[in-house]
C-alpha cells in the first residue's frame, strides 16, 4: 500500500494450479482488541484449496493510531487487492471478509460502511471500490453506545474495567466512553446498517466475558430489520472463541456461507442445531486410588 508500513501489509494465499479463470477473495481480519494480534495463522487459508484467493491482512494498533485509522487500513487493502485483481486472478466483483473479536468489528464495519464514504480514503486505489459482497462476523462488538449496559446487565461478568488503561474500547476511540457520541456512533456498525448491506453470518458465544453476546443480537436485530441477509450462529455456553468454532461443522457452515454468497452454488445455509455447537462437559476426573493398580 502506498505510504504504508509492515502494520499495512497483508500476506496472500494462493490455489495451486489454478485455471485462468478468476476467483473470489476472501479477507481474513484478526482479533487482538484493536492493540495485539498477527495475521498469521489465518484460519481461512486452507480456503485456498477450495477456489478461493485468501488474504490475512494487519491494520495498525490503537497504541499506534486511534480510529478510524484500523478500518481505513482495512478499507485500503481492500482497494489493493481490486486494484491487483488481474495479477492474483481475483475476481472483484466477489469479495468476502471474515474476522473475529477486534477483527469481528472490522469486517462487520466493512460491510454495512462499505462504499459509502464514511471514512477519508488512504493508501491511494480511490477508483477502485471497498465494498464487499459477504461477512462472517465472529463475535466483534457492534455497538459502542450500549456495550456497557449490555456488559453490566450480562450474566457472564465482562473482563475489562471500561474508561481504564485496561479497556481497549475506550482506548481504540481514544476518549472515554459515553463521553463523545460522535466517536461511539462512527465506530460502530449498527451505526451504518442499511438495505444494501452485504449478507452476513455472524457467530458469538452465550457467555462471552469479552463482547457481550447482546451485541451480536443488536446488530443481527437492525440487519433483518433493515431487509439484509443474515444468519445467526448461536454457541450456548461457549466464551469468547474456543475449539468448537474450529470444529468441521462450523468450517462447514462457513464455506457452504461463502460457496453461496460468492460463488453462487446452490447450498443451503443453515444454523447448526444446539447440540452440535454445545462444548460437552468434561468427565470428572476419578479419584487417585481408584485409579492405582492394585495392591498399591
């Protein structure tokens, strides 16, 4: 990107023997609470194997820059990556974006803000356009405006002491919150939901001690009231993240979302039963003489 450093890079994963015909892009964002985090390890390169470009893109820090600067960078790597389509065998007219946590955030910023200029270009590529054409948001929060009462009224006690050194949402808009609504609103996806949003598929965990799971409700709520495509993917008792989001049916979910939103294959999209998405308690673990051989 142009100007840009290692914190606005992003690294490509490419199909081996590929046709010459394009194919879509999907963009992974990572967690990290706007302050932390890599793009490597992107757990949606092994859609490369499927048709798919996959980039895994950083954005700066708050530490660094306070918002928009992460969405800018986001938005910019967007316009590269249609800027460059022909080189890569992108196909820009199918662009999907997948993050979780901070990065959750970002990519749901990404598509109800996308091509409406709320935000100063950077990175140059201003002809092309940051709109995408589907989300997959795991557990990014939604709305700054209400994501204390949300906390205080959860059931899961919230981790982070709001207006302290120690919470990344105040610290990502660089005021404390409720204090500049201006800031909380241009933060927050709620804030840009409308008709033309993109589909989404958005996944949270019931007792998530990072990002109440009434966000995700909130932001699902305003979508399905705002016309927009949406599937959501409840995890009972799960936190924030864990093994079970990783597990085949989920994977399967996600790319069955992605083949249908950006491919257009004909594959139904969804919600996974309870059961399947439920971590199963442990076993108790069996007291130590019942376990030694006999005669010990």
């Amino acid at each position: 990107m142009a100007g840009g450093g290692a914190s606005q890079s992003l690294d490509l994963y490419l199909p081996e023997n590929a046709g010459p015909a394009p194919m879509p892009l999907i963009v992974w964002v990572h967690g990290g609470g706007w302050r932390g985090g890599s793009k490597a390890g992107c757990p949606a390169a092994p859609l490369a194997t499927a048709g798919y470009v996959v980039a895994s893109v950083e954005y700066r820090f708050s530490q660094k820059a306070v918002f928009p600067a992460q969405i800018q960078d986001c938005q910019a790597a967007i316009r590269w990556l249609r800027a460059n389509a022909k080189k890569y065998k992108i196909d820009p007219d199918h662009v999907g974006v997948w993050g979780a946590s901070a990065g959750g955030h970002l990519v749901a910023l990404l598509g109800t803000a996308g091509g409406k200029k709320a935000f100063a270009m950077i990175g140059g590529n201003e002809d092309q356009s940051d709109r995408v054409q589907a989300v997959c948001d795991w557990f990014g929060p939604a709305n700054w405006n209400t994501v204390m009462a949300q906390a205080t009224a959860d059931k899961t006690p919230n981790i982070y002491p709001f207006n302290t050194p120690k919470d990344p949402y105040s610290m990502l808009i660089g005021v404390k919150m409720g204090e500049d609504k201006a800031k909380t609103d241009a933060v927050s996806p709620v804030t840009y939901v409308s008709k033309d949003n993109p589909p989404m598929l958005v996944m949270h965990g019931t007792a998530d001690p990072h990002v109440p799971f009434a966000q995700s409700e909130e932001l699902v709520e305003a979508l399905k009231k705002a016309g927009v495509e949406v599937v959501f993917q409840k995890f009972p008792g799960s936190g924030h993240g864990g093994a079970v989001f990783s597990s085949a049916p989920v994977k399967g979910l996600i790319k069955a979302f992605f083949d249908k939103t950006l491919k257009g294959a004909d594959v139904k999209v969804e919600v996974l039963a309870d059961e399947v998405v439920t971590v199963k308690a442990a076993a108790p673990v069996e007291k130590a003489k019942e376990l030694a051989p006999a005669g010990k």
